[in-house]
C-alpha cells in the first residue's frame, strides 16, 4: 500500500549528517551497487545543489538534487535521481519529478530544465515533459541520453 512520503528540502549545509549519510548510502547501493557501474558519486556538486529527499517513517525512499542554470550544466539541471529498489512499484518516482520540477520553478526561479537520464528510462522521463535532444552516450558505463524539459 502506497504511503504518503513526508518531504525535506534542504541546502547542502543544512542536511544533518545522518541525512547526508542516508543519501549517499542509497546512491551507492543503486547506482554503484545495484546497476554495477564503479564510478565516484561524490563529485563536490553536492555543495551546490538543492536536495529534495522523501521519507517514510524516518526512512530515506526518494531522493534527487536540483542545481540552478550554470551549476552542473548551461541550463537548470536535476539528477541522481533515485527510488529505493523496494518502493519503486508504488510511484514514488513519479512524485519525486513532480515536486523536482515544482521546486526548479519556485525556489529557484527555473524553467528550462536539462538531465542526463539513463535510456531505458525515456518513457518515464517524456511522462514528465522532457523530450530527448542527443544520441546515447556512455556515463559511467551506463548508457544515457540527454533530455531537456522547456
């Protein structure tokens, strides 16, 4: 059964450290872990981003970080996007891009948004709004392509 997810919103500063550890913990064990792709997710842009994390009781589920226009890429950006393995059949990430995309808007004042999302998740991203605008390209191993959302 779906639960609501209570949501936090904070700057790097502000995330307690066992906020920060949660997050980390959970974008290893998915990207690094789970999709099996080596690579360093602590890339110093963290410090610059907004993090939007959803919990249920006290349980980290959703995460994502925003960055305003020239941050990470020309334009507004959102990324590491990611659902723990168990709560992913519940939607979660669909909300997790709907309050990402709100809060591009209203605390950062964006509208154009870039990510590199990876390929099998197009569909996903394209209920969303975003359109693909490059070929596949390797990150990290892992086959993605760039889509933009204006």
């Amino acid at each position: 059964m779906k639960q609501e997810l209570t949501w936090r919103v904070s700057r790097f500063e502000e995330l307690t450290t066992t906020e920060l550890y949660d997050i980390l913990h959970l974008r290893c064990k998915i990207f690094v872990l789970e999709q099996d792709a080596p690579y360093l997710d602590m890339d110093y842009k963290d410090q610059k981003a907004l993090h939007l994390h959803g919990y249920i009781d006290g349980r980290l589920v959703a995460y994502c970080r925003l960055f305003r226009a020239g941050d990470y890429f020309s334009q507004a950006c959102i990324g590491r996007v990611v659902v723990a393995t168990e709560f992913r059949k519940y939607g979660y990430g669909h909300d997790l891009m709907r309050r990402a995309i709100e809060l591009e808007e209203s605390a950062l004042g964006e509208t154009k948004i870039t990510i590199s999302a990876q390929q099998y998740l197009k569909k996903f991203y394209e209920s969303h709004g975003f359109r693909q605008t490059s070929e596949m390209y390797l990150e990290d191993g892992l086959p993605h392509i760039e889509m933009k959302k204006e």
